[in-house]
C-alpha cells in the first residue's frame, strides 16, 4: 500500500472512530470505564480533544474527560419540552413528580455517603431528609409506609444503577421490596460528581415563589446564559441554539423559531447541517415547514417509530388516522378508535387491551409518543375538552391508495405533498431525553 493510500485509510478510519465517539455522547452523555460502554469510552477518551473543540464550537456544551468518566455536559436546546421523562428501567413508565424528587433527595444522601451504602440505610436516610418541612408543605411525603413507596426507591435506585451512580454488590432490590432482604451498593464518586449539568451551581438560583410557576423560573435560571453584546456572540448564541434543537428534536419547526433564529437557519443552514452530518453521520432532510436530521442507523432515539407490540401498533394505526386530517382531533374520538381497533386486532393485542376502558391508557401512551416525535401536539377542542393536533411531519404515515400492479408493470410515480422531515431521530438522551443530562 502505499504511502497516501496508507494515510487516505487512517484518516477514514479515524473520521468513523470520531463519529462513533460523538454518536456515544449523544446517546448516552454519561460514559465511564467500567460500565457498559466501556468501549465507547475507550473511543471518547482517544479522540476527546476533537470532541471537546467540535461540541464547543457548535453547541456550547462542555466535554469533561478523565481517566474514568467522560461527560457531555448537555444543555437542552428547550428548558419547556416535557415528551422525555425519565423512565421506571423495567416498566418504561415515566417518572412520577415524587420519584423526580426522591432521585434528588438519593443524590443529596449519596454526596456525604460513605463509599458502600446498603438500600435500607439510604432509605433511612431518604425518610430524614423528606421530613423537611418545606417539602411536606409541597405535598412531598416519603415515609417508606406501604410497598408504593418502595417501589418508588427502588425505581430511582435502578435508574441511578444504570447511570453509573451506584454498582451492585450483593442483595437483591426485590428482597427489599419485600421486607425480606437488602441490597449493598459501591457509590462511584467521579460519576456521582458529573451528574449535574447546568450553566450554575443551584445554590446561586434566586427565584422563589411556589408551584408550576417557581419551577420554570429556576429551571429558567439554572441554564441562563450570558446575553451577548455583539453581532459575533449574538450569532454564536444562534448557532449553538439551533444546532442543539437539530441534535435534540425529531424535527424542527420553523413556526417554532423567533425572527432571529428564521433568518440565522435561513442563511447558515446548509452550513448547520453538513457539520451535523460530518460529524454524526446524521443525514438532513429539509422541507418548507422544517428540518430533520434523520438517523440511518436509527439508534440515536429513546422512541420509535413505527414499533413492534400493541402499543407500538396503537401508534401506529393512530398515526395513520391522523394523518392528512389537519385540524383538532378530541382524545374522545380516539378512545371510540383505539376500542374499535382492541376488538379488530384482539388475536394480535395483549389481552388486557381489550378490557373495558383500557382505551384510555392506549391513547395515552400512543398520543404520548406520537407528541415526543413532534408529530402532533396537545391541545383543546372547541367544547374545551382535551384534544391533539397533527403537525405536518405527521403526513409521512398517510396511507395512499392501493395499487394492483400486473406483472412487469410498473407503478406509476405521483408527486407527494410537501411535508416536513420524518421524525426517526431523537436524543434528550437523555434525558437523556429519559437522558441524562
């Protein structure tokens, strides 16, 4: 081989090894050696110095890397997009607000833990710090009285397990729902220490107040950035805003954007997303109503679509319905489909579905899934009931009009409405969208 075709076949093979590393961060931003991706932090590590310029540059998010962890210190490009809760790690429901805060009261313990703690001592240690006053006038209560609280703890426990945060070491947390038995952890303090990522320290947070309202504003807040005082820094703030939505949303809606963020993409979207694409091996589908960067490999999402399984067909079969309709749908008239659709599909279904009112859970789930791909939104009939709204991305699961081809015949090629990209990207990881972020 020689010499340039040797260095041609390097510089292939390190582009593709960069792009598996930043593809890592993305769908898990939390990496460290001995977790399951000890490989991609093996990647990360190697290629962290590109890394770190690349999502600098172009997103503002920091990249930490040591000998143990690597963290992407992602800032969601919207504080107010609520489709990506963390999840139960065996059921896949989401996150009630009281398991949000026994997740934060587990860290809290976990900083002035020693470097073992069983589940029955965090436990303890959990019902001390939920006796604080502030939190019982919030409504807050966690007294380890019945099994639903444990399951509660036991949920954040596992949620915290697959993070790194904790790694078993004996016990079981089933026995300790059960009152029959403990479980004794090792707590990784490099992982512990990563684990928030926000533009302050929460302690600097000054707004107050109570209810919906206080939250926004901390959490407003906490992610504030500096306001730039130049066309160049105004300009960078536009950048990393936009190039972190194309990262983080299944599409992005221009109708979403604000007058400056329009004329920015207008004028650098090609530029947005090549180096996207680059850099990620995300492919940018761009149509009159809005960008999508769409995932080839489909695994840089929490959600997909379509999806094997009853609820995944749900989706589906709602998606279809849906689309092309335009206008308000109620929630109404979906429980009357998605019952139809129970007895029409019963073979096939789980069995529970077809139990009366099941309905209601089965348009929630579908209509849940169908909000966090951008491909329809909640909203209001005029009878004020709750109702969805399809958004234009949606037309990608029209179904058109069958065609019987003969043999050797050929299908005649129509022209597709205009819609907006396919929604088969996600991150907030998660959220870590359910991504850590």
């Amino acid at each position: 081989m020689s010499g340039n075709r040797l260095g041609d076949t390097l510089a292939v093979q390190r582009a593709e090894e960069v792009r598996r590393a930043a593809r890592a961060l993305l769908r898990r931003p939390l990496l460290w050696a001995g977790g399951a991706g000890s490989e991609e932090f093996r990647l990360v590590r190697q290629h962290a110095t590109e890394l770190r310029t690349w999502f600098e540059r172009n997103t503002g998010w920091s990249l930490l890397v040591d000998s143990e962890v690597a963290r992407l210190r992602r800032i969601p490009g919207r504080d107010s997009d609520p489709t990506h809760p963390a999840r139960d790690q065996r059921t896949g429901l989401p996150f009630s607000r009281r398991r949000y805060v026994l997740a934060c009261l587990c860290l809290a313990v976990l900083e002035r833990a020693e470097q073992q703690i069983a589940l029955g001592r965090l436990a303890e240690q959990i019902v001390l710090a939920a006796a604080d006053p502030e939190l019982a006038a919030s409504g807050i209560e966690f007294t380890l009285a019945d099994r639903e609280q444990r399951t509660d703890l036991v949920a954040v426990v596992r949620l915290l397990l697959g993070w790194g945060v904790l790694a078993k070491v004996a016990g079981d947390e089933d026995a300790f729902l059960k009152s029959a038995g403990d479980a004794l952890y090792d707590v990784d303090r490099r992982v512990l220490a990563g684990l928030l990522a926000a533009r302050r320290g929460p302690s600097t947070v000054r707004a107050s107040g109570r209810g919906a309202a206080l939250f926004e504003q901390r959490l407003t807040e906490l992610n504030a950035e500096v306001l730039p005082d130049s066309d160049e820094l105004r300009n960078r703030a536009l950048r990393h805003g936009l190039t972190r939505r194309l990262l983080d949303d299944p599409v992005l809606y221009l109708d979403e954007l604000s007058e400056a963020e329009s004329a920015y993409l207008a004028s650098q979207r090609g530029a947005l997303t090549r180096r996207i694409a680059e850099f990620t091996g995300l492919v940018p589908e761009v149509r009159a109503e809005g960008v999508a960067m769409v995932d080839p490999d489909d695994d840089l999402t929490d959600l997909r679509m379509p999806e094997s399984g009853t609820d995944g067909h749900v989706a589906l079969l709602l998606a279809e319905y849906l689309a092309g309709r335009g206008g308000t749908v109620a929630l109404s008239v979906l429980h009357l489909q998605v019952q139809g659709w129970a007895l029409e599909h019963a073979g096939f279904w789980r069995r529970s579905a077809s139990a009366p009112g099941a309905e209601t859970d089965l348009t929630e789930q579908a209509v849940e899934r169908l909000a966090a791909l951008g491909l329809l939104e909640r909203t209001q009939a005029a009878d004020g009931t709750e109702a969805v709204r399809p958004r234009s991305a949606l037309d990608r699961y029209r179904v058109g009009e069958t065609v019987l081809l003969e043999p050797g015949q050929q299908a005649t090629r129509k022209a597709t409405p205009r819609t907006t990209a396919r929604a088969t990207k996600n991150t907030k990881t998660t959220s870590t969208k359910g991504k850590t972020r």
